[in-house]
C-alpha cells in the first residue's frame, strides 16, 4: 500500500505524543526466534531499534541464540536435549553456549546494528559481574549448568547507554556457588535486566502472536492481561506450555516496577515500532 504526503505526515504526528512520553526512558527487548533468523525480520527489528535510539529512547538489547547453538552442537556430532523448556547444558554444551551466545551471535548483531547507522556495543553477563547466578535446582530437576539469577548489577549497561551505545547482550551469567560460567534463559534475563535498569518497558519478541484464548485461532488474542488475572489463565489452561515462563518473567518485571511488558509476534515486521510508537498496539500486554 502506497502512502501519500499526508498519511506520511498523519503517522509521524501520531507518533510524536509517544516520542515525548518515553524520550530519556529505557526499553528492554528480548529479540530472539524467527526475528532472529529471517533476514527481512531481522532488518525490520534492526532499524525498528535504531530509529527508537535516534529519537532519544534507550534501547538495551537481549539476546538469544538457540538455533545457532543447536547448529554447533550437531557439527561436533552432541545431540541438543531440553528438560522442561530449558536446553539441558551439561560442560561440554556449556563450552558451545558461552562460545556461540558471546562470540558469534552477539558478535554478528552487533556487527549488522551498526552497518545499519547504530552504535552497539556487544556485552555478556559476565561483563562487570552483570549477571550472577546460582545452578538452577528448582523441583529438584537436573538442568545441568543452567542457571538462576541472583544478582544483577546494571553498572556496565548504564555506562554504555551513558556513553550513546545500544548494549546488545548475551545471557551467560557468573556462578557464585561454583566456579562455572551458567546458561541463562533469555526471556528471564531480560526480564531482571529490565528490573535492575528501572526500565519503561519489556518487549518479548515471540513467535506467536501473544495470549491466546484459543491457541489455534489468532482472532482470539488478549491484548490486555492484568497481572492479577495470570493465575487463572493458567489454571484454565489459556497460558499453557513456552508461554508459562514467558508470561511469569513479565509478571515479576512488572510487579518489580517496570510499567508495562508486552509478548510481542516477531513475525510480523516493524513489530516493535508498531507498538511503542502508535496507537494500534499488538500482542499482548501485561500490567499491574
């Protein structure tokens, strides 16, 4: 669809009541899935982040990496395993996780933000001591060296946003009670990377479109969930299965006092400038 001058015009004055509301304010996006794989989704989240940057909002970066994690693990012939959702990481695998996450993959986006005009800076949790972390024993499950969070110190994050950089960060953590590096769960480290900064928002790039009443029919999207309506969903079984932990590290974001979290469709372009810069909204948000 073409635009004229005046629809143009039309969406940067929409636009502008949210510039001035989040200018000087920080959001934290998890980017990961098919926004990280499809080249016209990742130029879409890329100039989507560089744009928010350029008109003064404070964009920190949070990454995933599985499929390029699973493509290693198969080149050295070691077969990925998950346990509950988390990818079971023994210390080979954890090897393979700190090499892919804070090399290549973080290393990669970086490199393509700023091709695109952005000033990123690539960082991992072990960074300044950013991420510290226990081994996850939750129920008694052995997840191997992946890890809870039990601190988070957003000096170095600040300190680069200070100095004009968009942090791009890989989720790898510093044990405390052992001397090992732990994989992290990337939607729960931005969601404490997000606490710790006192950010506005918290932005989970998807591949689905958010809660749905229906998991089968996209017609039935929740736009608004109050976080004291969670519980309930999930005993009906609306939130079930990935969106679980997805939806509790937006409930404890927001109980923690960042003021709204969104389960956003990275499948669909722009997707981030659609929500923070306009009135349409997409995906599902989560609030107090």
């Amino acid at each position: 669809m073409q635009l004229n001058h005046s629809d143009r015009a039309q969406v940067l004055v929409e636009a502008l009541p949210y510039i001035q509301r989040y200018y000087g304010k920080t959001i934290v996006v998890k980017y990961g899935g098919n926004a990280m794989i499809s080249e016209e989704l990742r130029k879409a989240v890329i100039s989507d982040i560089i744009l928010l940057r350029l008109v003064g909002i404070h964009v920190v970066v949070v990454h995933g990496g599985g499929p390029e994690i699973n493509q290693m693990l198969k080149k050295t012939g070691k077969e990925s395993r998950f346990v509950n959702g988390l990818r079971y990481t023994d210390g080979e695998t954890m090897d393979i996780v700190q090499m892919v996450l804070c090399g290549k993959v973080n290393k990669d986006l970086v490199a393509t933000l700023n091709r695109a005009g952005g000033n990123a800076l690539g960082l991992c949790g072990l960074d300044g001591g950013m991420l510290k972390a226990v081994r996850n024993r939750e129920d008694g499950v052995d997840y191997g060296l992946v890890g809870k969070i039990v601190s988070v110190d957003p000096k170095v994050i600040r300190d680069a946003i200070r100095d004009g950089f968009i942090p791009v960060i890989s989720t790898v953590a510093q044990g405390v009670d052992e001397e090992t590096s732990y994989n992290i769960n990337a939607d729960t480290a931005a969601a404490q990377i997000a606490i710790a900064l006192g950010a506005e928002k918290l932005i989970l790039l998807t591949d689905v479109r958010g809660l749905l009443r229906d998991k089968d029919d996209d017609s039935t999207l929740i736009s608004r969930v109050a976080i004291s309506q969670v519980p309930d969903l999930i005993k009906s079984g609306v939130i079930s299965g990935g969106m679980i932990p997805k939806t509790e590290c937006c409930v404890d974001a927001v109980r923690s006092g960042v003021a709204r979290t969104h389960i956003l469709d990275g499948r669909i372009p722009h997707s981030i400038l659609i929500e923070v810069l306009s009135h349409a909204g997409i995906g599902t948000m989560i609030w107090q």
